[in-house]
C-alpha cells in the first residue's frame, strides 16, 4: 500500500510539472511604455522603479519572477498587479544606479530573451554597450565580393553565405553608427532575427546536403 501511495504521489508530482511546463513554454511578452528622450537604460542611471505590463504568464512564473528579483543584484524586488484577460502590469524596482548591461544580467536570469519598449523589439542579447557595438564592427570582415555564382538559388550553399553576409553587413553598419537609436527603432532586432533564421536555414541546407 504504501509503494501504491508513493507512485501516486510520483505521477502526481509529475503531472503538475508538466502542467507547469505547459504554461510556461511560450515566453512572456514584457512590454514597458518610455515617453523620456533619454534613451532606457543607457542614458538613465538614476532610474528607480521602471513600469511594465506582460501578458500571456503564469502564475507560477510570476512567482518565479518575484523570488529571482529577491536574490539579485540588480533588483531589489519585482512587483505584480493583479491580471486582467491574461495581462498584468507590474514594476521593477532596482537596487541602485543602472545600465544595460545590468539589466541584461537580470533579463537573462529572468528567462526574457526579447522585450518590447514604445512596442518595438529589443532582443536581450543586444543590449550590448557603446564600445562592444564598435569592437563587433571593427572586427566584421569585409568581402570583396560576396555575391558569387549561385548566390540567388537556394539549392546552393552561396545563397546562404550571401543572405547571412548580407544580414551581418546590415548590423556591421548599426554597431559602427547610430546603434542606440536603431536598437530601441526595432531595427537591430529585425536584422538580428533575420540572421538567425538564415543561419537555421544555412545548417538545415549542409544536413539535407550531407544525407544525400
């Protein structure tokens, strides 16, 4: 009876997890609304509280969210509203002077990989300084001539080094000029993401290439 009682406590427990996990396995949508001229985070050291609204979380999350913030660094506690139609709004609170790469640091603890700011979108990897944009610039190389046989059809790897060489060029310029300002235009993200899918779409072409 007891070993019955024990597997039903095992099933249970695992049940709950994976109900969880289902709440949980779309991320959140973290959107903070900044009408201040001063770009957030960069050029806003002295910011205390910061609002945001996120939808689609659960509570367990949310519960998550409040505890992380209790053990770090950067926050010295998140605060939630109740939720209304699945969106609530809430506020950081942080524990002293702050720049981007604090609040990357806690973003990344907090499993936010994008954010929306005035409903354009930051990914949380970019929130990178001035001075890395410009080393991540200085060190992109220059091809002389990327567009090679083959660079329009995609059932030729030129095409994927071409399309990714083209998104990388496209950033190589945001980093080395105005890289705050496109970050927060939703640009860098754009560009980012585009990167990513090409370079998904680049492997999946060397895998189908490689089995047959």
């Amino acid at each position: 009876m007891k070993i019955f009682l024990t597997f039903l406590a095992i099933v249970a427990t695992v049940n709950f997890s994976n109900t969880v996990f289902a709440q949980q396995k779309s991320e959140p949508v973290l959107k903070i609304q900044w009408d201040n001229t001063n770009y957030l985070f960069y050029n806003t050291p002295d910011i205390k509280k910061l609002d945001f609204t996120v939808t689609d979380i659960s509570d367990e999350l949310k519960e998550s969210w409040v505890e992380t913030a209790k053990k770090s660094s950067v926050l010295s506690k998140m605060e939630f509203s109740k939720t209304v139609k699945n969106s609530c709004s809430g506020i950081f609170i942080f524990s002293g002077n702050i720049d981007e790469k604090k609040v990357q640091q806690i973003f990344k603890e907090l499993g936010i990989s994008a954010f929306y700011v005035n409903d354009k979108k930051v990914l949380t990897e970019t929130l990178i300084t001035i001075k890395e944009a410009q080393e991540k610039a200085m060190s992109f190389v220059i091809q002389g001539t990327p567009a090679q046989p083959g660079y329009n059809d995609s059932n030729r790897i030129e095409y994927y080094n071409f399309q990714m060489y083209y998104f990388e060029s496209k950033l190589q310029y945001m980093w080395a000029n105005n890289y705050v300002h496109d970050l927060y235009e939703g640009y860098v993200a754009k560009m980012t993401d585009q990167l990513n899918l090409m370079t998904l779409k680049r492997n999946n072409f060397l895998k189908r290439n490689n089995h047959n």
